[in-house]
C-alpha cells in the first residue's frame, strides 16, 4: 500500500502515507489504490542535488518559511 507514495508522479506522492495501518488514510480521505504493476519510482521534476548536499541549509530548513 505506501508503496503507491513512492510513485514518481505528484498525486500518488500525496496519498498513502501509513506505512502500516491504511485506517489514517482512509480516514483523511488520502487512501490511493493502483496495481503494483503501474508503480513507477523516482520524481516527476528535476531537484538541483547542491540544495541537499549543503549540511548547514539543512539544519536551517526546519526554521524557514515554506517556500
């Protein structure tokens, strides 16, 4: 079932959080059903890998806005 959150397309990445129990899913209306076999992984958009490699800006994430 979370396997569906790792899909690389931005709706299925909004669904199936629980890793265990879907009740939290199904309750919040976030519960996605798709066939395994239509599971892609990886990210629909291109991520600049400097952001995630600068040790300092991460540690400062949490205390920033959201963008």
């Amino acid at each position: 079932m979370h396997k569906v959150h790792h899909h690389w397309k931005q709706p299925y990445t909004d669904s199936n959080y629980g890793a265990v129990f879907s009740i939290w899913d199904r309750l919040l209306g976030t519960y996605s059903h798709l066939d395994p076999k239509e599971i892609r992984y990886g990210l629909d958009r291109y991520y600049p890998k400097e952001k995630d490699e600068d040790f300092m800006a991460l540690m400062k994430k949490p205390f920033q806005p959201l963008e």
